[in-house]
C-alpha cells in the first residue's frame, strides 16, 4: 500500500504546477503587454528557479516538472525571440506616437507634421524577415496596412489641444462603475441598477439601524469561518498576481517552501521518539 505523501509538499507541487499551466495560457487584452510573451518569459523564471535543485529522490517530482518546462522553452525559443522583438517594435511605434501621454513629460508637444514623418521614417527602417520571422511579418503587414488607411485619422490629436488620443479613461471609468454594481447585486447585467445600484444593499432594509441589526444576527464563529473560507478561495488568485509580477522570486519562494518542509520532515523522521 502506497504512504500517502506529505499534504503541505504536495500543496506547494500543486502551486507549481498551476504556475506552469497560467504560464503556458496566458490570456492578455492590453495593447502593449502580450500573454504569450509574458508567458514565455513567466515560464523561463520557473525553470531557472528550478533548475538549481540538487538531485534527490524527494525532489523526483519537480525535476520532472522542470524537464517539461525546459522542453517547452526549446521547443519555442526561435519563436519567441521573434514576438519579442516585435513587441519591441510595437512599443517604438508607440514612442513615435508618444502613446500612452502619461508615460511622456511633453514641453514641447509634436506636431502632426513632425509625427507622420517620424512614423514613415520608423516603417522605412522595418525590414523584417517575412518567410522565417512571422510574428514581424504580421506586424509588418497590419502596421503598413493600418498607416495607410487610418494614419491620417490619428494625427489631428497632436494639432488641436485638449484632443486626447484615445477614450480609454472614459471606457475605464464606465467598467469601474459596472464593476461595482455587479459586485453588490450579483446580476451580471448593469443595465437595471445604473441609477440606484450603489444601494441596492439597502434595499433589505427600511433604515441603517436596521440594517445594523441585520448584520449583527451574524455570528462571530461563522464570520471568521466565512472569512477563512474566503481566505482559501483568494490564495490561488493571489498566488497568480504574485507570479505575474515577479515570476523568478514567486517560484524561488515556492521552491523554498517545499526544501523547507522536505526538511522539517527529515527532521521528524530522524528524531528519537520518546
């Protein structure tokens, strides 16, 4: 009959592995930041935290991991240099255009005139292999594409003050609002609660000592058992933001965390018993 592997090792190994698997499915919306980029370079942090392991029976495990990972980064090296460097590309593109304005402290504010011939100029030096560098090949297609037919339409911003580039504040401040609506109505439609949704929380109750009272019938132990249930829920959430941040120092952490409990339990096993 198999022994049954220690809980705290195999939570850590399961860490990892939901590491490897968010690395390897990385999802992104943002203009300038790319999840398989991101992604590639997440999952080259775990190897390396990885790869400084000793080879031990017990670390059997995640020396398998670290040969998957290893395999998937050679496998896709070529490729990912190629969208790295195209991403460095796209954000020359954006220097040109000065975008996003937060990140450019302009005394001087360009002119349409001076930013269309940056912008040509920059497209005339873009020489990207077509056949062997697809992910420049794209860019190089959509970027002459896109210039041709809408470049005329982005210069006026830079001509007339108080023109902003794009809308994203007002779009970002209408999610914010309907984020928090569907956060206290649990409705997945905003629409019904655009004027009263902030209190829809009141609605249970005719005044706010009566909602007090409401919230008072709760008691303590099942607050605190909530709250830990909640705390359990939020870990691999956390854990995600964490590596999304600082992937190296996440999954150098993790690895720590299962040395340190391999540890404890050598300890344990060797220790005489009373």
């Amino acid at each position: 009959m198999p022994v049954p592997r220690d809980i705290q090792l195999t939570a850590v190994e399961a860490q990892l592995r939901m590491a490897i698997r968010d690395a390897v499915n990385r999802p992104s919306r943002k203009p300038f930041h790319w999840g398989g980029l991101a992604g590639y370079q997440q999952l080259e942090s775990i190897a390396q935290a990885l790869r400084s392991l000793p080879n031990e029976a017990e670390k059997t495990y995640l020396h398998r991991l670290a040969f998957q990972a290893n395999r998937v980064l050679e496998k896709n090296r070529r490729l990912a240099q190629d969208v790295a460097e195209a991403h460095r590309w796209l954000s020359q593109i954006a220097d040109c255009l000065r975008y996003p304005p937060s990140s450019f402290s302009l005394h001087k504010p360009p002119t349409g005139d001076q930013v269309r011939q940056e912008m040509e100029t920059l497209l005339l030096t873009f020489l990207p292999n077509l056949h062997r560098q697809p992910a420049q090949a794209a860019l190089y297609h959509s970027w002459h594409r896109l210039w041709k037919t809408c470049g005329a339409n982005l210069l006026p911003c830079y001509d007339i003050v108080g023109l902003p580039a794009d809308n994203l504040q007002l779009e970002a401040c209408f999610a914010q609002l309907r984020h928090r609506q569907r956060r206290i109505s649990g409705c997945k439609s905003t629409q019904p609660l655009r004027d009263f949704g902030q209190f829809q929380v009141l609605f249970d109750a005719h005044s706010q000592p009566e909602l007090l009272q409401q919230i008072q019938q709760v008691s303590q132990a099942d607050f605190q058992s909530r709250r830990h249930r909640l705390a359990q829920a939020e870990e691999p959430r956390q854990t995600l933001y964490r590596l999304h941040r600082d992937p190296l120092a996440t999954a150098q952490r993790l690895v720590a965390q299962h040395a340190t409990r391999r540890a404890q339990l050598t300890y344990q096993a060797s220790a005489p018993t009373p």
